[in-house]
C-alpha cells in the first residue's frame, strides 16, 4: 500500500541525511518533490498547497537550517505535519456502557465492501467484549441480506433480517430484538447505489431518524481517491458522519483520499481493511500511517500483531529452541501458520524499520511460501524433527508427495539452515522487539 508516495519521501530523507548543511535551495526542492508525490498521489490540490507551504514556513527557520542534523531536524517536521494531516490522533468509536445500547449505522456507494465491513466490525467488537447484532437492510442489492446471513454464521454473530422491502422498518424492528435479546451493539448494514441519489439519502436520514444511531460511518473505497472525499464530504453535509472506514486499503498504492480525508471532509478515518479476511480490519492511527507512509516503518503495530497470535509462553519455548538450534521443520511449518494469521508479507515488511519501501512487492513470491509449506507437510514426523536424515532417496520421496522437484526442496533445506543461523544470531542479540520468527523468516523471500 502507498508505494509511490513513500518511495518518494524514502528516497528526500536518504538523499537529506547525507548533508551535513541544508539550504534554503535543499528545501525548496525537496518541497517541490513532496508536492509532486502527493499530488501523484491524488491528494486534493488545496490540501496539497496548505500541506507544502506549512512546511516551507517552518522548515526554513533557524530550527532546520541550524540545526547540528537539519536532515534528522527537516524529516521531524514532515512527520508532524504529515500526522496533523491524518488527523493528529486515533479516534475511538463512542460506544456506550453494555447496559445501554448503542446503534452503528453503516452507509456508503455500492460496491465500496459496506456488508462485509459490517461484519469485520461486528467480530472485531464481539473481540473487545460487546455482544452485537447485525441488521440487514440492504434490500437494494441482490443478496445483500444473504451475503450478510453467510458472514454472520461464519463469525457466530447473529444477523436481524425481515421478508420486505421497507428497510426503515428493518431498522427499527432489529433495535426492538437487539433490545428483547439482549444485545448491546446494532450494527445496521444500510443499502449502497452506484452513485448518490436522492432516494438513497432520504431511505437513511429516515433510519437515521428512527435508531438514534451513536455512530454514523461511512465506508469508502479506498481506491476511489477523490470521489471518495467527495462522497465523505456529501454524506456528512447531509446526515452528520462520526467517521470514515476505508476498504481495500491494502490495495491502494497512491493513498490520496486517506490523506485528503480530513482537511476537506472535516471527518476523521476510523479504520482501514486491509484484506479480505474478516479479522483484516485496523484501527487508524495517524501517527503510525505517518511512520510508514515516510518510509520509517510502524513497529508499534507490528508488535501488537505478534501479540495477536503468540502467546508469552509459546514465545519464551520459540526463543530458547532458536538459542539453543533445537528449532525444527516442524517449528518453521508452524511458524509459517501464525506468520500468515499477521497479515501479507509485504504489509509486515513495510513495518520494519529499514525494510519499509525497500523491497518490490514483485519480489516476494508468494507462491514459494505455498510449495516450502507444502515440502515440509510431506515429510514424515521423524524427518521434520531431524533434518539431516533427509538424504538423496528421502528427497525423491519428499518431492513426489509434494508435487515438486528435488531441487525445490534441495533449496527449502539449504534456507533452513541459514534462517536457523539467522536467528540463533539473533536471539543473542537485542532484537526482542520483534519475534525472531518472522525476522529469520524474511530469509525465505
């Protein structure tokens, strides 16, 4: 996500760093290449002006120019006025206590993926503890409600749906059951046009009306760019937007509308979907989309990823096979599977400092993950717990069962041993940040 743009402010900061003295010439053109790239990036021209002149104004002050490290000193206040930008902090959903009942109620264009973000969220909060139902009233487009019905089941989460056309009445049906049942969070899935309409906005200013909803959310393609801001800007101008989801997030190289967002809609971003998975919905925090659109990475996040899936225990049992080269095929299959449960490759890469907009997404084949996986479950209990009695018969057997070639698992068992080497090197060093898994990991792409 976002390529372009952090391509071109990874390469600023790299060719600034280098300078022991900036000019007043050094920032205007680094200036005039930030404005480039996010105009490159479709960020709204007057948002793009403001964005460069406050940098101008700030930037050729004594504070950078000097500065003992104007380069360190010029990429700071980028950082602060690229998180200004998004919306300087995360914005939480204001949600009330479990005894009183809060209603979301979710709008949005067709196509922008609002039904499956309505269960995204709905498992997502079931998560934080909340007890929600989803309400289907979406009757515009065609299986909309049994789309809903089939991600509700998946999610163990129940969906509210009635035989009628007449959605404000779903709406208001579904908050008398949430309330009979028990059920402390409505998460009502309204209907989407292919562009907006009058009839579209007075079917949801009437729902509006009748639930009383505490948050009010638009969910926006991404990828949309400026139409996207201009829909924001519309919703909220006619019905009062508590804040924006952005989907197919992970898709957008450009990022524009994300960027454009609050200087133009005057509504901040909630979260962002960042694949198809139903657990693929982040929270947005600006401070963090500033580190990695800049090219520095996002840590914090990365972490909290890890946490996700790797429990103390099982971290601890990781760290003392890598240090003592007990670490086997079979730990490296299962750390395959909790490193998949984190999301793409690439977005992980773009956390880590120093990685983040360094290696082509081209670069990574995917593909290579499936046939190592796929190498390893053909090995037998004993072959995975000891390597090195894989000899040349072993690998013809391996390979068959594996529907690859000796050469392919010649070269899983080469990469083993130097991720192996990798994090055993790392394990004794002050990497703990990070789980050594994925570190050595990265080995394999």
């Amino acid at each position: 996500m976002l390529e372009k743009i952090r391509e071109t402010f990874s390469n600023m900061f790299r060719t600034l760093s280098g300078k022991s003295r900036i000019t007043e010439k050094n920032i205007e053109d680094a200036v005039e290449e930030i404005k480039a790239a996010l105009l490159d990036a479709d960020v709204n021209l007057r948002v793009v002006r403001r964005f460069v002149n406050s940098v101008i104004e700030e930037a050729k002050g004594e504070k950078v120019l000097r500065a003992v490290n104007p380069g360190q000193q010029f990429t700071k206040i980028i950082y602060d006025k690229m998180v200004s930008l998004l919306g300087d902090e995360k914005k939480d959903l204001s949600l009330n206590g479990p005894d009183t009942q809060s209603v979301i109620l979710l709008l949005g264009l067709q196509g922008s993926g609002k039904t499956t973000t309505a269960a995204k969220l709905a498992k997502k909060l079931k998560a934080d503890g909340r007890n929600p139902l989803l309400v289907a009233c979406d009757l515009v487009r065609p299986a909309a409600v049994e789309q809903l019905s089939v991600l509700g089941e998946s999610i163990s989460i129940p969906v509210y749906k009635e035989e009628t056309k007449n959605a404000v009445l779903v709406a208001e049906h579904g908050l008398q059951y949430a309330k009979k049942h028990f059920y402390d969070t409505v998460i009502i899935d309204s209907a989407g046009r292919l562009q907006l309409d009058t009839e579209m906005m007075e079917e949801i200013v009437q729902i509006k009306k009748k639930v009383h909803p505490i948050e009010t959310i638009l969910v926006a393609d991404s990828m949309t760019g400026q139409s996207a801001v201009d829909v924001a800007k519309t919703f909220h101008e006619a019905l009062t937007l508590s804040g924006v989801i952005f989907t197919k997030f992970d898709s957008d190289a450009r990022g524009g509308a994300v960027l454009s967002l609050k200087s133009i809609a005057s509504v901040p971003t909630l979260f962002i979907g960042t694949g198809e998975k139903l657990d693929a919905l982040e929270p947005f925090y600006p401070e963090r989309m500033a580190s990695r659109i800049l090219g520095m990475g996002d840590v914090v996040s990365l972490v909290e990823k890890a946490q996700a899936v790797y429990d103390e225990q099982e971290a601890e049992k990781l760290q003392r096979k890598i240090a003592g080269e007990t670490f086997t095929l079979q730990d490296m299959l299962e750390q395959f599977d909790k490193v998949s449960k984190m999301g793409s490759i690439q977005s992980m890469l773009e956390m880590i400092p120093g990685l983040a907009g360094q290696i082509n997404p081209d670069q990574i084949d995917i593909s290579a993950l499936k046939r190592q996986k796929a190498i390893i479950q053909s090995m037998t209990v004993k072959e995975r717990a000891n390597h090195l009695i894989i000899g040349p018969a072993r690998r013809k057997r391996i390979a068959r069962g594996s529907g690859t070639s000796v050469a392919d698992v010649n070269k899983l068992l080469k990469q083993f041993e130097k991720t192996r080497l990798t994090m055993k090197k790392m394990a004794k060093g002050k990497m703990s940040a990070l789980p050594e898994s994925m570190q050595g990991l990265a080995n394999l792409f």
